[in-house]
C-alpha cells in the first residue's frame, strides 16, 4: 500500500509540472494553444502541413498567436495592417539560424539565398534580385502575354483528362514554375518532364508535411526519425533543385554575352565579375535559383 501511495504520489506532482509546464507562457507572451515539451504546440494545432499555422484556429487568438515551433518561442502575425508595418521596420527582419538554414540549405554554416538571411546580405541580394526580374517583366503588364501561354495549356491539359478531373496544386505548379524560370534561365519545361514533376512534388513536400515544420526547428531531430520525419525527402528535394540550377549556370557561362543579358542567370554572372563583393558568387546564385522556384 506504501509503495501504491508513493507511486500514485509522484505520478500526480508529475502530473502537475507537465500541466504547469502546458499552460506557462512568457511574460507578455500572445495567448495561443498549449505546447509539450519537444512537439511545442504541434498536438494542439488542426490541419495539413503549413496550414496548421495559418488556420481559422491560429486567428482565433486576436491578431498576434504566441505559439512554439518545437522549441522555439514563436509568434504568428493575422492581421495584414499589422503584418506590413512590422516587417518594414529592422528589428523585425530577423530569420532563424539553425542547422537547417547554415547547413543543410547552404554550405560552410553560412546561410544563402533569400529566404533564411537577413541584415545587408539580404538586403543587397534582394534588391538585386527584385531589381532584374522587374527587368525581365515581373511585376509588369508585359508578362501577360507568357502568362496566357502558360493558362492556355493548362486549360489544352485539362481539356484531354475526360470526363473525370482531379484538380490539385501540382496541376497548377507548373505553369507557375514555368512563368518565373522563363525569367530567370530563358527556358521553360513541358508537362511530360517526369523529372520536374518530381522535384516540384519533393519541394512542395514542407507545404503538406505532418511533422516536418516541427524538424525546421528541432532539427535534431533528424538524427531520430530521418525518413519518418521527412528530413532526408526534404533534403533529396533541395539538392535536386540546386543541381538542376548548376546545370543552367553551366550553360549560361559557356554562351554569355555580356552586351546581351538573356535572363537572371546572365546578369547575375556579370554582377559577379563587376562586383568586388565577394557575396556575390555562384553558391549564393545557386540558392538564390532554389528560393525562387
């Protein structure tokens, strides 16, 4: 009976600690759902892959959420007004540093591209970037005519399924996909590429994961669960992107014409030769190709 009531005993003070460990919340913390130790508040948010976070139920909480993404201490942002004067403002401009963005994304521990950088190497690659893509028709109303092109063969695509139809992000990824790499390699891909079909399905895999958005912050995790947690098809999906890039870049050295820019890739290769800053290479190139498709 003794050794009953000293078991029943620790099992409700440790019962205790995990509900008070649940509910705590930082000082000034947003309201948001509970978390757990590990998972964060994954177990208690509803929905698929990234839309767990972007829910009905997130925008419940006002227009700030406090959340944890695994470990991480994190806030959701819900309303728009909100969301633009924050992000204008520096102190705000901050992107996670982790093994994910130094390592597996980029090389030597030094994070590339646009998506996980910040300070002045972000600001520069991006005004570069947004700076020549507006120079090949982003943003502007002579792309309408490569977008027709693009709407018009989805709608040839699907005009020969029949009669039954299954309409699906990956119907419209391509056309998508083809609009932007048009601009940035001057080329294009077809329907019939099983090869793009499947590193468009391998990078939008994060999008729809269960529990892959929770290894982005613990990744750790990685060494525990590598296939069931979607690490190592997540990684697959990153490489093949980056390889399809140094394959153009390749290309595009051996034919460049510097009086006759063709695409991104083409100003980008005689930015590198004008520029002394030495953050203008082919690696930062390379991932600055996989953030844009």
């Amino acid at each position: 009976v003794a050794n009953m009531s000293a078991s029943l005993f620790l099992l409700t003070c440790l019962l205790i600690v995990l509900i008070k460990f649940v509910f705590k919340r930082p000082v000034r913390f947003p309201p948001g759902p509970p978390h757990i130790p590990i998972a964060g508040s994954l177990p208690f948010l509803f929905g698929i892959g990234v839309e767990r976070y972007v829910s009905p139920q997130i925008a419940s909480y006002g227009p700030v959420t406090g959340m944890y993404l695994g470990t991480y201490p994190s806030i959701m942002i819900n309303d728009w007004k909100l969301a633009k004067e924050l992000f204008m403002m520096e102190e705000f401009s901050g992107r996670m540093s982790n093994h994910t963005t130094n390592w597996a994304r980029s090389t030597n521990g030094v994070s590339l591209g646009v998506i996980w950088t910040d300070g002045n190497h972000w600001t520069s690659q991006r005004n570069f970037t947004v700076k020549q893509l507006k120079n090949f028709g982003f943003g502007k109303k002579s792309l309408e005519g490569r977008i027709c092109e693009e709407a018009n063969d989805i709608v040839d695509h699907i005009l020969s399924l029949g009669d039954e139809v299954k309409v699906d992000s990956s119907m419209f990824a391509l056309p998508v996909l083809n609009v932007l790499w048009n601009m940035v390699t001057g080329q294009s891909f077809r329907r019939d590429d099983d090869g793009i079909q499947e590193l468009l399905d391998l990078n939008t895999f994060a999008f729809s994961s269960e529990i892959f958005m929770l290894v982005m912050f613990a990744p750790w995790i990685r060494h525990v669960l590598p296939s069931l947690s979607g690490y190592n098809k997540w990684l697959e999906g990153v490489n093949g992107t980056k390889d399809l890039f140094k394959v153009q870049i390749q290309e595009h050295e051996k034919t460049l014409n510097e009086d006759n820019p063709r695409d991104f890739i083409d100003m980008y290769l005689i930015e590198m030769k004008k520029n002394p800053e030495p953050e203008f290479n082919i690696d930062q190139l390379v991932m600055l190709g996989h953030d844009l498709i």
